[in-house]
C-alpha cells in the first residue's frame, strides 16, 4: 500500500515500479551480457523471444516490431492494404488504430462499437463493407476480446482479411483460443503498460501465415528480402535485442499478472453493482484480461475530480472518438454518427488497475468511488438516488 499518512491511502491509476521490483536483477543480468557481446540488433534474444510470444499466443510466428502502431502498420501492409484501399475499424479505440491504416495509404473506415463490451458491433460491420474494402481491424478493447466469431464470419464471406488489434489483450481468450490467433494477422503493443510490456517502447505482429510472416520481416527491415536487395519500400521498425530480452525474462509472469488483474475486477464488480455506474461485463466463455476496467457515468469528469480528491488516480481511454479527431473529421461523419462510440468517450472513466492492485487496494477504491457518488447525490438539487 502507499501510505502517505496515518489514514490516507494513495492508489495511483497505474503502478509498474512494484511490477519490476522482483525482475530487476534478472533483467539487468541478461542486458549486462548482451552489453558485453554488443549484440544489440537482431540475434539469439529476438528469435528466443519470438518463438517463445508466438507459442503463448498459440500461433506459426511473431515477429518482434518496433511498437503496437508499426506491428498494425506492418501487418496491414502485409495484407496489401494500400492507397485506394479502405479498411473497416471502431470509431472507439486508440488514435493509433486509425494512424496505421492512414500511415499504409488507406482510408480508414468507422463503424460503431457494442455497448456492453465496446467492441466493434458485428451488426453494424456489413453496413460499413464495400468494393474497396481491403480489410477490417477489430480491436480487443480494454483487454475484453471483439466478437472474432460474427466479425469472422462476416469478413470470409466477402473474402476480407482480419487484422486484429491486440495491444491491449496479450493472453485474452475466447474459449480456449488466444486473441491473436483469429485473424489473418494481428497486432501486439509492448508499451510499458499494456498487460506485458516492453522496458520502453516494442511491438509483435503474430500469424499462422509463413508467407506474410515473411513480408512483415521485410517491412521492418527496410523492404529487404535478402542483402541489399529491397523488393519493396518498407521501414526500419526493428524491436532490439534488449527490448526483446527484457519480454522473455516477462512473458512467464504474464497469466499471474493477468489473474491478479482479473481479482482487482472481481472486487470492484462486487463492490460496486448496486450504485448508478455501468460497470464493464465479461461475456460467457471469454476470458477478459483487464487491461482497463472502465466504468460509465453521466457525470465523469465530477466523478474523476472527486476521486482526485480521494487520492484515487483515474484515466479516459478515450474521450474523443476518431471520427471527431480533427485528423480524422470529415463532414460526412458529424457528431451523432456513431452514438455508443460517443457515449463511451463521453462518460467512460478507467479505474486504477495493475496487477499490483490487491484485494485491500482495490476494496479501498470501492470505498471511495461509493464515498465520491455519495457526495455526488447530495449535491444533486434533485436527488432522486437509484
Ligand atoms: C497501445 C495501443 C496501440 C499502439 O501501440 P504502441 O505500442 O503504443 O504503438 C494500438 N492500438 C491500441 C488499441 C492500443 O491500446
């Protein structure tokens, strides 16, 4: 626990100084070695990481990438996704889904989001689908997987490739398929604080397919297929080998992370069902990894000042929706084009959570966000309560 004073506990939205604690020294070892070999591009630490992400995704081959944005990048160019091409995602995601479909040339496509999960709506999807449609990116937002099977389903029939977004959903599953394993391709984001993530920034893009498997290796080394020859004009979004050690020396303590966040969950699911906030579901034979737990209220930025109050740290992920970025506006998609999308981003708060986060902590910030709703409801001239 942070303990500032006697009484006052202080629960930070996210905490990865407890995570590293216990790993330091191992990591530090296996960066001394790499430091004394100056093996610092490619090499034994990137393939053993490699192999070793893509059997706990459960597919052929990962490849280790810059960051979450150029593995989106990289897999969708992979695809063929290019200028003239379309390529369907979530108006309700981060600004770098968008960004990777733009950065390849193609024109990014929205279509709105489940309101229980804020996944893409699989209803919606075929509305979205036309002859330059290339490919579509589900994103498994907030660690809960999208509807693989009806967006699945959807995609072989008008013979579209899925690339899944999966920076927030490493070990996700549904059934006892990992996210990752669905599309096409999808894309991993080793941000410091996605569910693994990197000592700095890092990426994977995983497959069954060798032969995109391949392209991508090409994309992120400059197009090159062999030495000094470029078959194509790629990038350099190579993952290094120390980012690539640190993940291996991680990857073993991903599911224990996971399970300690899915405990934080439990706590606040209990703890809070009976208030006026839309709590976060997890559907029947999902596993969701919690890597957000946002909740809904019609008054969010009065609930996060309150909470701010209370010493209980919160974040917004995100409170503008694509289609109202200004890089992305466009006058045939105003504000009300996408309604749940909207109101996710208007009303969603994300909660502290980290695996860190215990039973005591995570019962400590039910307390307060019942203290600060509370508060709330006497303020209101008109409370009528729930
Ligand atoms: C983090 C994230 C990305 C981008 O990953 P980076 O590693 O930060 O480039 C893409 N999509 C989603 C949904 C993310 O959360």
């Amino acid at each position: 626990m942070n303990v500032l004073s006697e009484n006052k506990t202080r629960v930070p939205f996210v905490d990865l100084v407890d995570l590293h604690e216990p790993l330091v020294e191992e990591i530090a070892r296996e960066w001394t070695s790499l430091l004394r070999g100056a093996r610092f591009i490619g090499g034994d630490a990137v393939h053993a990481f490699e192999t070793s992400f893509a059997r706990y995704v459960g597919v052929e081959h990962a490849v280790a990438v810059s960051s979450g944005t150029s593995a989106l990048q990289l897999a969708l160019a992979a695809t063929g996704a290019g200028p003239g091409d379309e390529v369907v995602t979530v108006a309700h995601t981060f600004f770098a889904t968008a960004e990777a479909i733009a950065h390849c040339g193609a024109t990014p496509v929205f279509v709105d989001v489940e309101a229980d999960t804020a996944n893409l709506d699989p209803d919606k999807l075929e509305a979205a689908i036309g002859p330059r449609t290339r490919a579509i990116v589900p994103v498994h937002l907030y660690g809960h997987p999208a509807s693989m099977d009806a967006v699945l389903e959807i995609a072989d029939r008008h013979g579209i490739a899925v690339v899944e977004d999966a920076a927030q959903a490493h070990g996700a599953r549904i059934g006892d398929r990992s996210t990752g394993s669905f599309g096409r391709a999808a894309a991993f984001s080793f941000y410091p604080g996605k569910n693994l993530g990197a000592c700095g920034e890092g990426g994977a893009v995983t497959t069954d397919d060798a032969e995109l498997a391949g392209r991508v290796r090409a994309l992120r080394d400059h197009g090159q297929t062999a030495k000094h020859v470029h078959t194509r004009v790629g990038w350099n979004a190579r993952l290094d080998a120390l980012q690539c050690a640190a993940l291996s020396v991680k990857l073993p303590h991903l599911d224990a992370w996971n399970d300690a966040r899915a405990r934080a969950a439990r706590v606040y699911l209990a703890g809070l069902t009976d208030t006026e906030l839309t709590l976060p579901v997890e559907r029947a034979g999902v596993r969701h990894v919690w890597h957000l737990f946002v909740v809904r209220h019609p008054e969010r930025d009065r609930l996060a000042a309150e909470l701010a109050g209370r010493d209980i740290g919160t974040g917004l992920h995100y409170p503008t929706p694509l289609h109202l970025q200004p890089a992305f506006g466009h006058p045939s998609r105003p504000e009300g084009t996408y309604p749940v999308a909207e109101r996710w981003a208007r009303e969603g708060l994300s909660l502290p959570m980290y695996p860190g986060l215990d039973e005591d902590l995570a019962g400590h910030v039910v307390q307060q966000v019942r203290s600060a709703l509370e508060r709330m409801r006497a303020d209101r001239p008109t409370a009528t309560g729930v």
